[in-house]
C-alpha cells in the first residue's frame, strides 16, 4: 500500500469517526457479555445453592436455563455487531475509499 493513501485515510475526519464509534460500540458488548460470564461463574463460585435449586418436581436447576440464556444473549450481541458493522460502518468505509481515491 502506498504511504500517500495512507496518510490520506488516516487524515480523513470520517476515518476517525469510524475507528472511534467501531471500538466504542464492541467496547461496550464485550464488557456487557464478559459480565454476564463472570457473573454467572461467581454465583457459582459463592451462592451454590441459588443456582442449585431446582425447578419445579424435576431434576433441572437453574443452572441450565440461566446458561443457556447467557449463550443466546452472547450469539444475539454477535448480531447486533455485525448488524451494524454492515449497516453504519461499512458505509463509513465506503465513504472513506471513495475520498481517498479521490472521489467525493
């Protein structure tokens, strides 16, 4: 890659916005899912018994449905990412090339 389109991009406004809006918003998911995890692992570590008890006359605990919400939510933040990433961040990128092989 040549350094001229380089320093193009990198001086570009929208360049900084997308870099910016793009680390904030996976930022925020990843801590969001992280928390989600360790928490579940902390009540498991510190309050056996809550996620013990079982549902019902059956023999399935809290522990499963809870575990299992936790990986749904993690798969629905991957789409919620990659929703946006080829909705609003693509089309920063798309401007991004366009000005920096000079189109406007």
């Amino acid at each position: 890659m040549n350094l001229e389109l380089v320093e193009k991009i990198k001086s570009n406004p929208k360049y900084h916005e997308l870099v910016s809006k793009r680390n904030s918003f996976s930022l925020k998911l990843s801590l969001f899912v992280l928390a989600m995890f360790y928490s579940y692992i902390l009540v498991i570590a510190f309050d056996k018994e809550l996620l013990a008890t079982k549902i019902g006359d059956g023999v399935m605990t809290y522990a499963f449905p809870v575990g299992a919400a936790i990986i749904i939510i993690s798969f629905i933040t991957t789409l919620i990412y990659v929703n946006r990433a080829n909705g609003e961040f693509e089309d920063l990128t798309n401007d991004i090339k366009k000005q920096a092989m000079g189109g406007k």
